[in-house]
C-alpha cells in the first residue's frame, strides 16, 4: 500500500515535509528519494536502509496488535479490550499504568535498536470498539504512553494518526497530526475501497487539528486511490475546505492492505 501526502504548512510560506506513507513488502525505498519522509512497515524491512535526505519512520500500532506480532503472547488477558474481527486483532486497554513501559519496551525499544528515530502512531481511538469504556481514562493512558516515549528515547519523533481529543495535551512532544480517510476508506471487511460519507468528512473537517491546525504541527488529509502500476507521475489534487492550508496530495493505494494501513 501507498499513500503519499505533500502539505504545506498552516501559516508559513515555506512547504511542509512531503510525506510517503508505503507498507509493502521489501520498501523500494529508493524510490521515496524525492520525499522527506517515508513511514514504513517495520516487520517488512529488517534491514533499515540509508536514504540521504528521506528520514524513515516506523508504522506502530498503539491500542491493537495481531498475533503475528512477537510481543503478543506476553500482552497479558486482562489488558485486551475488546476484539477488532475485521482486522483479526485484539483492542488493547490503555489505563493500566503498565502498558505505557511495555509498549516503550516491547514495541518501540526494538524499532530504536534498528535505527528508527520517527514513528508513526496508529489505532489512537480503538477502545470505542469496546463495549464499555472509560473515554478520559483512555486517552490519559496514551499521553501516558507519548510521555513515556519521550522520557525513553531523547529526540524521538512522533506523528499521531487521528487522535484530535489528545493533541491539546501532546502538542510539544508531536510533529504531525494525519488525518486519515477524508474521501475514500478501505473496508477490511468487504476487501474494496468506499467512499467516505459526508457526516463523517464533514465531522474530520471539524476536527480543530485539521481546519484550524496547531501552529506548531502539520496537518496531513489522507486518502486512498486504487492500485495504478506506477508511482512516478501520478497526482491526485484537491483544493480542501481548510481555512488555513492548501493539500496537494498524489496518493494511490492497493487492496490487501497489511494490519494498520491507513484506512
């Protein structure tokens, strides 16, 4: 899957960092040369190669996790929320305070080992896929988990996918803010892509990180395209009904997404 996103900054008259979102197997990452930043799917790429000029961020889901993952066995019962059947993953509950150190632990210290000092923060409000939750409580255990990261790893760098309710607590220890699905979203359960309905692109337009963005963070409107054979020359604009900020985002996208790809 990929998805590529240019933004330019809410406010300043120099652009945003041009944005790659690919979760395939075996990055090609040469072909990210032109862009600053590319996030990928670490478990896909051992091996972290070197691109002068492109930084490479890490795909990590915070609040659910498959069984294929290495961490899953030692996740303990009490800690699943709930279960996610379209994407046959489990909802991780986010108040136990020791989920913050096993995430820091677990998930994030290994991708550091590897070399990866951005990461890309998925699944921010899956515990509404539970039956009862606290939703205060919930959203103070992942700016327990962004504050962890940072007391752990010095200079780390973070883009959150949605999750607008913890930005005002997060601000200065975030780069980005992404905010997926604006026009298409991929259904895991059919396996096709569908439009977005307007309730719901009007209620991410609302959203204060994505018509009024933070000073200090960029905000990212993704969206998905079919499969085309190429990723050189294709541009997909849209003028966005933001009152701070012109999108001008070439993106396409492939069905089969891996767990996480933005949907």
């Amino acid at each position: 899957m990929l998805c590529i996103a240019t933004i330019v900054w809410p406010g300043a008259s120099s652009a945003a960092p041009a944005v790659a979102l690919y979760y395939g197997q075996s990055t090609p990452i040469k072909e990210f040369r032109a862009f600053d930043m590319v996030v990928v799917e670490p478990d896909h790429n051992q091996a972290l190669q070197q691109l002068p000029g492109t930084d490479q961020y890490a795909y990590v889901s915070v609040a659910e996790v498959q069984a294929s993952r290495p961490y899953y066995a030692d996740i303990p019962a009490q800690w699943k929320l709930a279960r996610n059947g379209a994407w046959k993953s489990d909802v991780i509950d986010q108040t136990p305070p020791e989920w913050a150190d096993f995430f820091a632990r677990r998930v994030i210290a290994p991708l550091w080992d590897r070399g990866y000092r951005g990461f890309f923060l998925d699944t921010l409000v899956s515990y509404r896929l539970a039956i009862n939750f606290d939703e205060k409580a919930q959203q103070q255990g992942l700016v327990r988990v962004i504050e962890t990261l940072h007391q752990r790893f010095p200079g780390i760098k973070l883009v959150l996918n949605r999750g607008f309710e913890i930005v005002p607590q997060v601000r200065d220890k975030i780069q980005m803010v992404a905010a997926e699905s604006l026009y298409q979203a991929w259904n895991a359960n059919s396996q096709r892509y569908e439009e977005v309905s307007e309730t719901d692109r009007n209620w991410l337009l609302g959203q204060p990180q994505v018509g009024h963005p933070l000073q200090v963070l960029t905000s990212s409107a993704v969206g998905f395209r079919t499969t085309i054979s190429s990723i050189v020359g294709i541009r997909y604009s849209c003028l966005c009904r933001f009152l701070t900020f012109f999108l001008d985002h070439p993106f396409v996208g492939e069905g089969g997404l891996p767990f996480g790809a933005l949907s």
